[in-house]
C-alpha cells in the first residue's frame, strides 16, 4: 500500500523512489493524478539534475 499525505493546497502527495539507468535512486515528492493511468514520466532535465 502506497501512503501520503494531503497539503496545504487539498493536493495527495506521495514520496516515490526512482532509478536511474546507471542504478542510483533518488526520492520525488508526486501529486497524485486522479485520472492515473498507469504510467510515470518524469522529464529528461529531471534525469540530468537529479540521477
């Protein structure tokens, strides 16, 4: 079971770990989409800055 929280702005917020082709993971705090379908993206410059 995944768990978060609400904030401030009545927004459920999540802490996901994600991984990098090279292995090292980072965590990302993510707004929950109530129309989620199934996938994450996250953007290249994401990739550059943080993994």
């Amino acid at each position: 079971m995944i768990e978060g929280v609400v904030n401030a702005a009545y927004e459920s917020v999540v802490v996901l770990a994600v991984q990098g082709p090279s292995g090292q993971e980072s965590e990302i705090e993510a707004i929950v989409d109530t129309g989620f379908t199934g996938f994450l993206t996250v953007t290249p410059a994401f990739h550059v800055r943080r993994l």
